[in-house]
C-alpha cells in the first residue's frame, strides 16, 4: 500500500480536488497546519500574442499578486530563450514575501505552465481561472499540493 499523501493530502475516496472550494481548500490547509500551498497551472491553446509579449506577461505579473493577495519582492523577470523551437518562449519569476510565482510560455504550442508556491493561503481555483481568462486559454489543468 502506498502511503504517500495525494493531491492536497488527501485520500482520493475522501474528495476530489473538483469537489471543493477555494474556501475548503484554505480550511484544510489550516487545519493540516500545511507549511505551503502549491498550484500549477497548466494552459492550452492561449491566445498567441498574449504569450509572446513580455510587457503583458508583466502585467499579468502584478495583476495576479494583486488578486491572491501577495506582496511581490523586486521587478518581475522575463526572459525569452530556448534552444528548440519546442520550448522556445518566454519564461517569468517573481519572488514573492511567502515564496515564488514562475512560469513558461511555450511558443510552438501557444501553451502555457505556471506554478505558484506560497506559504500564505490563496484561492487556487480563483487563481486558475484569472490565468486562464488573462492569456485567452481554451483550457486548463490545474493541481494542487499541500507541503507539510
């Protein structure tokens, strides 16, 4: 029998990650006396200008700081790179007060692949669905993970 905890530490017959809140979420996390909570974000098919612009990626930035409530640490930096065109884009960080935001900005497929860890709860669902509506995802996958 595997032991280790799933997805928000949770037994997958207890709940699903669907079944909840953001204010479930936030309550477990309280009550696990979790050290941090962490979402990726994955988006398909973004809307390609979005992705490709480094001003808008700044923008987005500081915009999703603002909304999960996170008191940024210095400027944003975004950098284009990649050695192929597969994972050719763009790529951010941004240190946060309780931990990092960061992501990539996949060219070749308009994709998108964010990660936000912070030791100070947020709404993840709330969080997804801004990132999905600012870069004009047509779809997303999301995960979330409590770290003890």
């Amino acid at each position: 029998m595997n032991n280790q905890p799933d997805m928000l530490g949770l037994n997958r017959a207890m709940t699903t990650w669907d079944a909840l809140s953001d204010d479930d979420i936030i309550e477990r996390f309280r009550e696990q006396c979790s050290w941090g909570l962490y979402t990726s974000v994955d988006l398909k098919e973004c809307d390609p200008e979005a992705i490709r612009d480094a001003d808008t990626i700044r923008r987005f930035i500081v915009e999703l700081c603002d909304l999960i409530d996170m008191k940024r640490f210095g400027e944003p930096t975004v950098v284009h790179f990649g050695p192929n065109e597969k994972v050719a884009g763009y790529s951010m960080t941004q240190l946060i007060e309780t931990s990092l935001v960061s992501g990539h900005f996949a060219n070749e497929t308009n994709a998108a692949y964010l990660d936000i860890f912070s030791c100070k709860e947020y709404g993840p669902k709330k969080m997804g669905e801004f990132c999905k509506q600012f870069f004009g995802a047509r779809s997303m996958t999301t995960h979330v993970l409590f770290r003890d």
